[in-house]
C-alpha cells in the first residue's frame, strides 16, 4: 500500500527537516558568501512576533528550517504551523526574503 499526499508530506515534514537542516548547516560556508553572512548576521534583524513586536539576531538553524520547509506550503502540518495569517507565517517568510536577498548574490 502506497502512502497518501498528506502522509508523504508529513514524513518529510517530521522527519527529513532536521537532516535537511544539519545538511543546510555543514555547507553553509561553500554555498554563501561572507558579505552575505555578515549581513544577516549583524545588520537583519528578525520580528517574531509583531503584536507586541519582538526582536531577534539572525538564527542560522531557523533559516535552514525554512529553507527546508519551502515546498511544503500545501501540507496540513504546514498549515497548522504557519496558519494564513500569523506570526508564524510572517517570519517563515521574512527569513527566505532575507535569506534570498543577501545569499542568493
């Protein structure tokens, strides 16, 4: 018997980001450049929350989180994680824009 979709998903979602992350993490230096790290890492500054707005540095883990997850925006463990809309969703996305906007040099 063949898994569902959803059960598919699930899998990667629950399994697979912690090794795509650890993957993410061990190459990070081959496939960005210093410019872009020191960007992220000392001028972005995150907002997990905007209600009462929150502030946090870059975090390296969380952005390979996101990359990993990307892709997966259909799933339903996605959507209970990142409900349309939230603070979730608003940080899942400002992490790929940043990441996109100074790595992707």
């Amino acid at each position: 018997m063949y898994p569902t979709a959803n059960e598919q998903h699930d899998f990667m979602y629950n399994k697979m980001i912690p090794t795509m992350q650890k993957v993410l993490s061990e190459i990070r230096d081959e496939v960005t450049t210093q410019r872009g790290r020191n960007v992220l890492e000392n001028e972005v500054t995150m907002h997990p929350t905007a209600n009462p707005l929150t502030s946090t540095p870059w975090i390296w883990s969380e952005h390979y989180k996101y990359l990993s997850v990307r892709g997966l925006e259909e799933a339903n463990c996605f959507n209970q994680d990142f409900p349309n809309p939230s603070d979730q969703l608003n940080l899942f996305i400002d992490y790929l824009r940043h990441g996109k906007n100074e790595l992707d040099r």
